[in-house]
C-alpha cells in the first residue's frame, strides 16, 4: 500500500446542479498541495467540505437557465412535439433568486445533440460557450475545437463520440480548456489520436492547466464489422502543464463473441506525453500493440496506473513495455502492468524508465494464460511466471 497526503495539483471535474429552481454549470478551482473535495464557496456551488489547499479562488458557476443556455434543437421531424418548450426548467420561478454569478453571459452555455454537425458545434465553440452534450452518439466530420481559455465540454450520459475522416475527436488549445465526461470511440480511419491536448503551440500553465476528467478512450469494433476501429494513439498530451484525473484508455480484447485474437482494431499507444508538468491520477491503458505509454515529457507526476499487456501479442517476446518513461525526471507511484497472453510470450520489463528514481512501489502481475514477465522495472524485480503472481520493486531495492 502506498498513501499520498496531498494531490500536488487538482481540479474536480465541472458538474450540474439546481438552486433556486435554475440549472447551474459549476466549475471547480485548481487546487495545489489539496485534499478532499473541493471547499463550497463561490455563490453556492454545492461543493463538499474538506481542506481545500493552495490558490484556486471560487468555483466558477454559469446558469443554464433563464436566458444563461443555448438549447439545441434539432431539425423538425415529421411528429414535433405538438408543445416544445426549449426551457430545461418546466416550471420557472417567476421571481428567481439572483444569479450567484454577478456577471452571468446570457448565452454561455451550448447544449448539444447527436442530431448536430461537428461545424455547428465549433460555431458555438468560437462563439466562446462552453459545450455540453446530451447522451447518445456523436459522428463528427471535423474535431470539436476548445480554442478560448477556460473552456468546458461536458459530456452527459458518456456522449460517445466518433471521428470519420481519420482525425481527432476532440483538441483542447486553449489553457483552461476542460474536456470531462465522454466516451471517444475509434473509426475507421486511422487517426493520429483521437483526444488530442495542445496543438503544438497552445498550453497550459501552472495555475490554469488543462484538464481532463472522466476520459474515456476505446477502439473496438466487432469482428464482423465491415471495418476495424483504429488509431495510432488514444490520448496525445502535447501541451505543457496538464491534469489528467481518471482516463480509461482501451483496445478491445473481446468482442460480443469472444476474445479478439489477430491483433483486430489495431492501436500502437494508450497514451503519448509529450508535454511537460503533465499530472495524472487514475490511469488505466489496456491491449495496445506497442509501448502502452509513452512518456517523454519532463516533470510529469501520475498517481496510480493500471496497465494490461495486449494478449494477442505474438511469440515469443514482446518488445515493448506497460509504461515506458524517456524523461529525466519523472515521479510515478503505484504503477502496475499485468499480463495474459494466449501464446507463450516473454516481456522483459512492465516498466522501462530513463531515470527510475522517482518510481514508488512499481509491481507486475500476471493474472493467467501463457508466458509472462521478467522483470518489473529496468531488470529489477522478480519474474511473474504462475498465474496470479506479483512482484513489487521496494524503496532502495535494486
């Protein structure tokens, strides 16, 4: 077991709730050196208790309600709803209670459907709204671009979106962009990445990171599809000064039928960071065909990683690695890879590292099938060989 005091950098994830009768888009502060959640402040933002930490002011609130959101709607189908109302809020309050925001921007706030084009979403996007989508299934042309500061999409239900033409679903270029709550499914065209964070020339900075939360990422198509979702990267992290709280990062091993076993819906990478001050908790990176992540940028922290090797790889070694860390400084604690291999296949270390100093309690386990793993980091640790075996690497063991 290892315990953390303090999260060095956090922010909760933007949420709705409902006071005084008005829908509200909260947006919680970044905290450094915090614990718990999120102190309440900041016009009544429903937030818990706890201790708060370092910098971060109020949680920012938008209202949805009342003139605060853009709803939406689709094109008329041929049996409209005989009395649309538009108001999420059927019962307004006549007299409101005033706005916790002072200065509320009647038209913040976009919500969105799978029955609109990514180009009408990125119109709402340059226009500076935050976006939120309500549950369903996205096909998109185009990227949704988060390109103004501070920006918030917000996916309800794990709005599934899919690029078509071989790019990104999402890019975040703007700092304080939030990205929060979806599900990014692969097409068919094989893209770069699908959630891209910086463009190459946009980051965060240390008091306005970028931030995802609740990611979710996948490549999975039946093997009876006409054909296979694929990519070369889940999540590419290009920007500096980024957090990344709960990211679930998954090349299908099963299908409805079965195990997937030919190296179906092809990915090479879970995750590629190429950013620096990238800060991570929660994050899970499954089945890809080659380094599951690839870590080149400086000063990146994750709390706990989750990693299960492909088991379609191929006989007799696999060579490459759960996490595989170029940067010279690089603090990770908690990281596990495990294997289940249908072939008898060998890996030489779960985790490969430039620099292993900052590595608290990496470990290996093989959860069944054939073969498994040497070593845990850098040839240090025992081999896993039995089905349900594990190895730790202590502090000083070497």
């Amino acid at each position: 077991m290892v315990g953390v005091d303090r999260a060095p950098k956090v922010a909760e994830k933007p949420y709705l709730f409902v006071e005084g009768g008005r829908m509200l888009l909260a947006i919680p502060p970044v905290r450094h050196h915090a614990r718990g959640p999120a102190p309440r402040g900041g016009g009544g933002d429903g937030g818990g208790g706890g201790e708060g930490g370092e910098g971060g002011g109020a949680t920012r609130v938008v209202a949805l309600s009342d003139g605060g959101v853009h709803v939406a709607t689709p094109n008329p189908n041929p049996n409209p709803n005989p009395n649309p109302n538009p108001n999420p809020n059927p019962n307004p309050d006549p007299d409101p209670d005033p706005d916790p925001n002072p200065n509320p921007n009647p038209s913040q706030v976009h919500v969105a459907t799978p029955a609109h084009s990514a180009a009408e979403m990125n119109a709402q996007l340059d226009a500076g709204k935050h976006l939120i989508l309500a549950p369903g299934m996205y096909s998109l042309a185009a990227p949704l671009q988060l390109t103004r500061p501070g920006q918030v999409l917000l996916g309800l239900g794990f709005a599934t979106l899919t690029p078509l033409r071989g790019g990104a679903a999402v890019v975040l270029a703007a700092a304080g962009a939030r990205l929060a709550g979806v599900l990014v499914q692969a097409g068919p065209l094989r893209s770069r990445a699908l959630v891209q964070v910086g463009d190459g020339e946009a980051h965060g900075t240390a008091e306005d990171p970028m931030v995802l939360s609740d990611v979710f990422v996948r490549a999975y198509a039946e093997r009876s599809a006409a054909q296979p979702a694929t990519c070369e990267t889940m999540l590419w992290v290009r920007a500096h000064h980024v957090i990344i709280d709960h990211a679930w990062l998954w090349r299908a091993d099963h299908d409805a039928v079965g195990h997937l076993t030919a190296r179906e819906n092809p990915v090479d990478h879970a995750l590629e960071v190429d950013g620096d001050h990238v800060t991570a908790y929660g994050l899970f990176a499954e089945h890809a065909l080659a380094d599951l992540t690839q870590w080149r940028g400086e000063d990146g922290q994750v709390f706990f990683y989750q990693s299960e090797l492909p088991y379609d790889a191929a006989p007799p070694a696999w060579p490459y690695a759960g996490y595989n860390v170029s940067a010279a400084r690089h603090a990770a604690v908690g990281v596990g890879v495990y294997s289940y291999f249908f072939a008898p296949v060998t890996v030489r270390d779960g985790v490969v590292a430039a620099n292993r100093s900052g590595f608290v309690q990496p470990f290996t386990r093989k959860l069944d099938g054939e073969g498994g793993i040497e070593h845990v980091i850098n040839g240090v640790g025992g081999r896993v060989s039995a089905a349900g075996q594990g190895s730790y690497v202590c502090p000083g063991e070497s």
